[in-house]
C-alpha cells in the first residue's frame, strides 16, 4: 500500500489569486513593460530558434550578457529558471535532511518553504523591533547552532531594508555556513552594496540576483547565481540539465543587448520610488495613517500600520492592491499617475477610519 509521506500530505498548492485590480502595486514587478523597439528585437530572435533542438544546457549567452552588464566572470554565473528556482535547487542540494538553515525573519518566505521541504532544521533569528538586523546577533545564532546554511535577502523584501555590504562580508569570513545573499532589489540601492566581486575569495558565498524586479521581466523566468568556480562547478552539476529554455535564454539574451535602457529604467523606478516615500509621508503628517514610513531600498515603500488589514480592504473596493503583512503594508511602487491615485486613496481611507 503507498502512503504519501506525512510531510507531503500535508501540502496544498498555492491558490492562484487572480488580480483584476485597476491598479495592482502587491507583487513587486516593474510597473513597465519592455519598449516596443526591444519587443521587435525578441520577435525576431525568437523566430530564428530551432524549435527542434534542445536548448544550450549552460545557457552561455545570457549568462555571458548578465556578467557583462553587471561586471562579473560570466565563469562564476549559473541561469536557472527565476532565482525561485536556483533557491529551491540550492536548497535540496547543498544540505542534508536534517541540517540547519538560519533565516532572519520576517524575510522572503521562499527560504523557509524550500529549507521545510527538504526536511531542513530551521532556525529562525528575529530582526529587531525596527527591522533593523543585530549582525552579532545572527553570527552568535550561526555558530552556537551550528548551522550549515544561511539564506536572507538583501535589500529585504519584505522589509525594504537593505544591510550594508561591510555587514554581510563580516557574516560571511565569521562562518562556516553557506552563506546565500538574495538580491533580487540590489539594482535598486543607489550605492551598490553588491556582493558579487566578493564571490571569487569567499568560497562560502552564493550571490541570486534576478531579472524580474529591476529588469522588467517577470514573465520570463530568469535568475542567477554568482558564485566562486567550485560552487558554481556543483551548481550546474546538480541542477536540471535544460532548466533554461531556449526561448527564455533568447529573451534574457536579447534584454542585455541594451544595458543604456536597463540602467536609465532602474534610475526612473528609483526616483518614482522616492517620489511614493515622499508623497506618503506628506500624506502621513497631515492624516496620520501610519506609524512610519520606512526608509527604501527596494521598488516598494513600507508603511508600519495596525490598520493595515483595514487598509488594504478598502484599497480593494477602489481596485487597488497592495500587500498586506497586518502589521504593515508594502505598496510597490508604480507609474506616477497610479502612486498619485493611490495616495489619495490613503486620503480618503484615512477619513473614513477616523470618521
Ligand atoms: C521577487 C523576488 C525574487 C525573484 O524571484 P524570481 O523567481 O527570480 O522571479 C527573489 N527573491 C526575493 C526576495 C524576491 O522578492
């Protein structure tokens, strides 16, 4: 007779909840799509595939395009089909059942889920009150625990607080662990605070970075990995052979033939982002709604609110929708005319609570 096991009876799909909102700013992608001039580009990429063949199992080009614009060797790069993937991969693979990953919570609950799954001791380290992270405090946790593996994001979503790159290297040379540093919103910190020139002499050192947030394309499903040469060596032997299809890895491709338009289109995010921070604020010292507004280094702005399951619900009824975490929202920012509808939205919401 199977029986399931009781870690996999437990699990339920998530349920995909479609999002008809007007104005949709909870998931944390570029509020543009790529211009027309790049889409023509891809359609004509794509119809030069051979559709019968397998794709390029290392994924050579995109890799080669990614080192390129951010200044890597495209040796120490590995694609995988969204860092989503390369999580999940890292994290069936490099422990075993029973070891221990340190998170810092709250943080990307992807981590948690992956580390779960593959039957790994979690332990978890609260940030501080303010969202702030006690470093000391994570490297005590590391080594009194023993753990084998730490994995955070960095700028942190969902916090929107970035750590200073001084910070993360003092946690990687102060462990034994594997340390992984999500930085999926890197791109949005104006003074880089990347790890990735630190991979080639920290071999404890996983970089994920990601073409769905800064570079537009959700869609698609591209991440990478930036690690020194052994781990990447064991990277590419333990993943899925053609994990990047060819289509995917002819669109990440053709996207890094045009690195002027990435970077000018990550400093409009970064200024509407700043734009939404500033107008909240504004918004909060005559309303009153939140209990701060915290500082951005991600394409989102954190507002701290015990209100906020309130808040959110009625952002829905004017068909806006942001995320809800109870204790705070975390509103992705969008176009100008869509932040400025949804700040008087606040207005509006901050009358009638009061009322
Ligand atoms: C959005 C996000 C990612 C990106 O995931 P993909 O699978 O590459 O789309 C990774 N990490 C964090 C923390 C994120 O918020």
């Amino acid at each position: 007779m199977y029986k399931l096991k009781d870690r996999l009876a437990k699990l339920n799909p998530p349920v995909p909840a479609p999002n008809h909102c007007r104005i949709r700013l909870d998931a944390n992608e570029s509020y543009k799509n790529l211009p027309d001039y790049m889409i023509e580009d891809i359609q004509r990429m794509v119809g030069e595939i051979e559709f019968n063949r397998y794709p390029d199992p290392f994924s050579s080009e995109l890799c080669k395009g990614f080192a390129e614009y951010y200044g890597v060797d495209p040796e120490c790069v590995v694609a995988g089909n969204g860092s989503d993937e390369l999580i999940s991969i890292i994290n069936a693979n490099f422990l075993d059942p029973g070891e221990k990953m340190l998170v810092i919570t709250p943080d990307f609950a992807m981590y948690q889920f992956y580390g779960e799954l593959n039957e790994k001791d979690i332990i978890a380290v609260p940030k501080n009150d303010d969202f702030t992270v006690d470093m000391s405090r994570v490297i005590d946790a590391a080594r009194e625990n023993g753990v084998d593996m730490i994995c955070f994001s960095n700028p942190c979503n969902p916090t929107s607080l970035g750590i200073e790159k001084s910070e993360v290297l003092r946690l990687v040379e102060s462990v034994d662990a594997l340390v992984i540093v999500d930085e999926a919103y890197m791109d949005f910190w104006s003074e880089d605070q990347s790890m990735m020139d630190q991979v080639q002499t920290h071999n404890n050192l996983i970089v994920l970075r990601t073409c769905s947030k800064a570079l537009g394309l959700a869609a698609v499903r591209i991440g990478f990995a930036v690690a020194d040469r052994d781990l990447t060596r064991v990277l590419k032997s333990v993943k899925p052979a053609f994990n990047m299809n060819t289509v995917a890895q002819t669109i990440g491709t053709a996207l890094f033939h045009y690195p002027n338009h990435l970077r000018i289109n990550t400093e409009e995010i970064i200024q509407e982002r700043d734009e939404l921070k500033r107008m909240l604020m504004e918004l909060n010292e005559k309303a009153g709604l939140f209990e701060e507004v915290l500082d951005s280094k991600n394409n989102f702005v954190v507002a701290r609110t015990l209100k906020a399951d309130v808040i959110c619900e009625k952002l829905r009824e004017r068909s806006i929708s942001v995320s809800n975490h109870h204790t705070f929202i975390r509103i992705t920012v969008g176009r100008d005319w869509e932040n400025r509808e949804l700040v008087e939205a606040l207005a509006e919401i901050a009358g009638e609570i009061k009322a």
